[in-house]
C-alpha cells in the first residue's frame, strides 16, 4: 500500500465536527425505541414515563459531570448518548481512580436525592414525593447491579480487569445470559432481547481485540486518542479494518485514497482506539469503592424494606381494588 515511512501517508481525515442537528439525529433512534417500551408498559401514565426519562438523564449528567473534570470520553459508559457528542478525550490514559469516581456519579447523587425524598414524604405525606423517591431510589440502584453494560458492571471491570479483553469478553457473555435467564423467567421480554443484543458486543470485542494484536505485529500504536494519531497509524488501522471487513472493503474504490463515506470509517477507527486504565487504585481505595457502593444500596433498600407494610403494601392493595 505505502513505503512505511511517515512522509508517505496521505494527511488522516480531520474528525467531523457535531452540531446540534447531528446530536438529534444520533438520539433520536434510541429515544425512539425507549418511549415505544416505555408507552407499552405504561401506556396509562405519561407523568410516569416523563419522570423517568428525567431520572435517567440526571443520571447521565453525573456522569457528563465527572468526565468533563477528568477530561476523557467514554460512550459506553452513558445509558442516553445525548451527552456524549459534547465530550473529548484529551488524555492517552484514564485514571483508575478518576474513572471509578465518575462511573459512581452517576448513580450516588440519585440515590442520595431519592433517599432524603423518601424522608421527606414520610413527614409530609405527599404521594408525588413517594412516587419520585422511590423511583429515584429504584433507577439507581438497578444500574449498580454487577452486569455489563450497568454501572454496577463497569465498577467490577475497572476494579478487577481494566485492561483485559479477554476476561471482560467472558464477563460480557456471563451478563447477557443472566439477562436473558431472567427476562424469560419473569417474562420480561425487552429484558431477555437486550439479553440477545449483547451478543454483538461480545462479538466487537472479539474483533477488536483481534485487530489490535494485528496492529501490534505491524507496530502500530492504538493506545492513544484520535487527534494524536499520525498518518501513518491511521491508514494502518484503516487497512487492517478494512481486510478484517471484506465487504465493506469491496465497497471502497481505492484503499489508499480518501473514500466519499470516510466519517464511517472515521467512526470505526474511533472505536477500534483504547484509551488504557491506568491502573492507580490502591487497595484501600478499591476497598472504599466496595463500601460506598454497599452502603448507597443497602439504605435506601432497608428504608424500604423498613416501611413496606406502612408505606407500599397499603398502596399495592388499593390499587388491587
């Protein structure tokens, strides 16, 4: 294709920037689907499906929040992408620590706002208050269930296995099928198809990680952002890609040239780039990860628990009625 020396590599393709219109677009189709589940399980109550949709981007803006501070971008850690076009990663490596702090802003500030709500309603009595703890408190602690792709999930990799495919390919499967187990026991189907879904992802990390050990062979450095690429690591990772996708390559006129469709391309490489965990989390630091999680589930849940027959069993039969 080209001599190996830099010098000889056409100038990479700039990164397309995203406007507003392009942040819709790329929502639009994930909040599509998510009112079309949400109408279909709670067709009655429009208040209901407003309140979580707001519950989940306060969520998500936790999240935006702790990666803006520690300047990294990690897609897969939002549930809605909507914030994601707005962040950078302008950092090779991702602190441990930093990234465990940001995956808990997520869930704890929710949790905390859904506890002292609960508080709230059992001075004052008021049932919105009620309905809007307990589902602050129920949002939350869903995403620390230890699964991928849940907050819960990505606390365990970064704990455990940072920077190993192979173990977190395994941890992947393990949660699709306990997704899958579970939505077709309690006939929870959307649960069990997004059990199937993440099949793919299984899939895209088997192909990765088989792109990236051919790039180490050719001597290609993919550890980095896609602003400090060079040319030549480029169209590397662009021709091991493309003969990694047959197809796709047979659609493309020219191997060595700037292809009209280059953003999708451009989108591939992007993914195929690691940004590494540096891995700075002391033992005692992993140990109050693992508390602070404990404790933010175990609360709410004993509060709960602790007014069932008081507070909800009372609710449950009327609604019964």
């Amino acid at each position: 294709m080209f001599n190996d020396l830099e010098n000889y590599y056409p100038s990479k393709p700039k990164m397309p920037s995203i406007g507003i219109k392009d942040v819709l677009q790329r929502n639009f189709m994930f909040i599509a689907i998510a009112i079309f589940i949400m109408v279909f399980y709670f067709s009655e109550n429009i208040i209901l499906i407003g309140s979580i949709f707001a519950i989940i981007l306060f969520h998500e803006l936790g999240h935006f929040v702790g990666m803006k501070w520690f300047k990294f971008n990690d897609k897969k850690m939002m549930y809605v992408p909507f914030f994601s076009p707005f962040l950078k990663q302008k950092t090779e490596t991702v602190s441990q620590k930093q990234y465990l702090i940001t995956v808990l802003l997520g869930a704890l500030p929710g949790l905390i706002i859904g506890t002292f709500l609960f508080y709230a309603y059992l001075n004052t009595k008021n049932e919105l208050l009620l309905n809007i703890s307990t589902l602050f408190i129920a949002v939350n602690i869903f995403s620390l269930l230890p699964f991928d792709p849940l907050d819960g999930g990505k606390i365990i990799e970064t704990l455990f296995f940072p920077n190993n495919n192979t173990i977190r390919m395994y941890f992947v499967l393990a949660s699709s099928i306990i997704f899958i187990f579970v939505g077709f026991y309690f006939e929870m189907y959307v649960l069990m198809a997004f059990g199937f879904l993440m099949a793919f992802k299984v899939k895209s990390i088997q192909r990765n990680d088989f792109i990236h050990k051919e790039l180490e062979e050719q001597d290609v450095n993919y550890k980095k952002t896609y602003k400090s690429l060079t040319d030549r690591e480029y169209w590397k990772i662009r021709n091991v890609f493309l003969e990694n996708n047959p197809r796709l390559k047979e659609m493309i006129p020219s191997s060595d040239t700037i292809w009209e469709n280059e953003n999708l391309l451009i989108e591939q490489i992007s993914q195929i780039l690691k940004i590494e965990i540096k891995e700075d989390a002391s033992v005692i630091f992993k140990l109050i990860v693992i508390l602070i999680v404990g404790i933010s589930i175990y609360f709410p849940i004993n509060l709960i628990i602790t007014h069932w027959n008081t507070v909800f069993q009372p609710l449950i039969d009327t609604s019964n009625v």
